[in-house]
C-alpha cells in the first residue's frame, strides 16, 4: 500500500466514525491502564468532539483515521493522530508525522505530544525524534525539536 493520505475538514456527521476509530485504536491501552467503561468512553469523545479542529485523514478514497493539531505559543502540539486498524503499519501514519516534522521545521518550530504508556506508537515517535520530556503513571510527554 503506498502512503497516500489526504486531509478534509471534519463535520459534525463525522462523530460515529470518531467514535468508532477511539474504540478500534485506544481500547486495548485504555483498558490496560483505566479499564473500559463503554459509557465513559463515549461521554468522553464526545465531550471532546469538535469538528472545527479534527482533520479526516483519507485513503483509497475512504475515511481511515483523524487528525488534530493545535497551534500553541511555544510550538505545535500534535493532539490526536489515529488510524483504522487496517491501515496501520503501513507507513501512512509515519509519513503524515514526517510531513508534520517537515513543516514544523520549516517554521523552526517544535511538536510536542502524549502517548499512553501501553501504546507502542511511543516507538514510532521516538525514531521520528520524539524524546520524553516527562512522564506520568499514564503517559509519556515528548517533543521534537526543530532541525
């Protein structure tokens, strides 16, 4: 599979998928640290739905995972990245980070972001750059500084 990937802007009719996507990619980490409450994990996503700052990353023409980057004070904080479970490993969610790397820079700018701990894409971020700053029971905190 190539990494092609292309960005629309979320709408409100996108928060099933959302939904969805949390459940498919988070649960096992989720369930690991907190357990898994169904209902807590809905109120959850969507007490934190906002399609005015969640890209829909698309390929084949399909909605295949999320994106949501926000624009801080000191550098980029990359707030959500996930993809449906098919295609992961395939290098779209590398190339979409490199890409994000690529600007970041360009800008001279840093990208900071939390991964949970049970979660192996700590592993990608840390080939791309990433190095932990901080941590907590739950999470790792990284940031990349720019090159």
């Amino acid at each position: 599979m190539k990494c092609r990937y292309s960005f629309r802007p979320a709408t409100a009719e996108d928060f099933g998928f959302v939904r969805r996507l949390h459940r498919e990619t988070l649960k096992e980490y989720v369930a690991q640290i907190w357990g898994w409450d169904e209902e807590q994990q809905e109120a959850l996503v969507r007490e934190r739905f906002n399609p005015l700052m969640i890209q829909v990353i698309q390929g084949d023409g399909r909605d295949i995972g999320v994106l949501q980057l926000e624009k801080r004070s000191e550098g980029w904080f990359l707030a959500n990245i996930q993809l449906a479970p098919d295609y992961q490993r395939k290098g779209i969610g590398t190339r979409i980070v490199q890409d994000l790397l690529a600007r970041a820079d360009a800008e001279k700018a840093s990208v900071a972001l939390t991964v949970l701990r049970p979660n192996p894409a700590r592993h990608l971020y840390a080939r791309l750059g990433f190095v932990v700053t901080a941590s907590d029971d739950v999470r790792f905190h990284m940031t990349r500084e720019p090159c």
